[in-house]
C-alpha cells in the first residue's frame, strides 16, 4: 500500500485554479522531487499534503486513511504523529533556543521534558548544530536555522517528510548538510519540493 496518494487534487483562489488534478504516490522510505517554476503551486500543493490547507476537489490518502474527512482534532494528531514539515523559511520560535523548538513537538506527543530534549540532542549532533542547541535560533545563521528545522521535522519519527525549497535560501555547504540529514533517514518517506534541479 502506497503512503501517500494524491489523486486529482485541485485547489483555487478565486478565479485561479493554482493546482489542477494533480495525481501522484510515493511509497514508505521513497524520496520524490516535485519540481516547477516559482508560483506554479507546489507549496499550495505541499501545505494541502501536510493538512494545512484544505483541497477544492480530489482526494488525498495517507497510510490507507483520508484524513480531510477526518476531524480537525484527527488532522492535528496526524500532522503531530506521522508528518515532518520544513518550510522555506525554517519557521522557528524565535526566543526559544534551537534545542527547545525540536523538542517541542515531541513534548506535544507526549514525551517527557527530558526524553524529548535528548531526542533533540540526538538530532542535532549529526547536522553539525550540537554546539549552538542552547541559543536562541534568531542568532543563527540562515544555514544553521534550516538545520534545525530538519531536526524538527525529523522529531517524532515520521512516515512523510514533506519539504518545501529546503535549501533555497543556502549556501551550497550548508545545502548539501540539510539534504544529507533529509534524504539519510532510513525508511522516511520524504517528498521535496524545489524549483533547482
């Protein structure tokens, strides 16, 4: 069974249809590049996957359920439980440190303080980020930043991580480090979307 299926979803803003039909699967432990033009739709697309946004018409399946008929409480623990996000713009809480905002969703999942702050931890050594964990993310560095969303993207041992432009806004160092913590966990599905081959 497939983990994702996305089966003619359309979306419109108006009198703009921004995504039209699209149709596509990825399988557990598959990694997809959704590729496009900048305002082609890809992030509208993205944010409807990662149940942020609600489709026009289609239907989206993830693991087998159809979580847009599910309730908005349903949603929510989905996104929390099976679901890892990086944006653009990491998307951080800026006072707290870097530590603190990839525990956090851990600690909205139900583990303890400390569990969640060592599986922090855990995450961060590899992404090279270990010694600015106690800093507050706005002193970080744009590379630095991204790292740590990928860390807490990565938190709650997700099936789908769905990231949008992840490395747009780096340099090709700090690139190649988010693309190697994403695309290196093994049995993550992981679905990025870009415009740069």
């Amino acid at each position: 069974m497939s983990l994702l299926v996305v089966d003619g979803v359309r979306r419109r803003f108006g009198d703009r249809e921004v995504v039209a039909g699209i149709s596509f699967a990825i399988e557990p432990g598959e990694t997809v590049a959704l590729m496009g033009p900048s305002g082609c739709g890809k992030t509208t697309l993205l944010q409807m996957i990662g149940l942020l946004d609600r489709p026009d018409g289609g239907r989206i399946e993830l693991a087998g359920d159809e979580p847009w008929r599910a309730s908005a409480a349903v949603r929510a623990e989905l996104r929390l439980a099976a679901l890892g996000f990086v944006f653009q713009h990491s998307n951080l809480i800026e006072h707290l440190s870097a530590r603190d905002n990839v525990a956090l969703p851990a600690w909205r999942a139900g583990k303890t303080r400390a569990a969640a702050l060592a599986r922090a931890d855990e995450l961060l050594a590899p992404l090279g980020v270990a010694p600015r964990a106690r800093a507050p993310v706005r002193e970080l560095s744009i590379g630095e930043a991204q790292r740590v969303a990928v860390a807490r993207a990565l938190v709650n041992h997700p099936r789908l991580v769905l990231a949008d432009e992840p490395t747009g806004s780096l340099d090709a160092a700090s690139a190649q480090g988010v693309l190697a913590a994403l695309l290196g966990t093994a049995g993550v599905a992981v679905l990025v979307v870009t415009h740069d081959p």
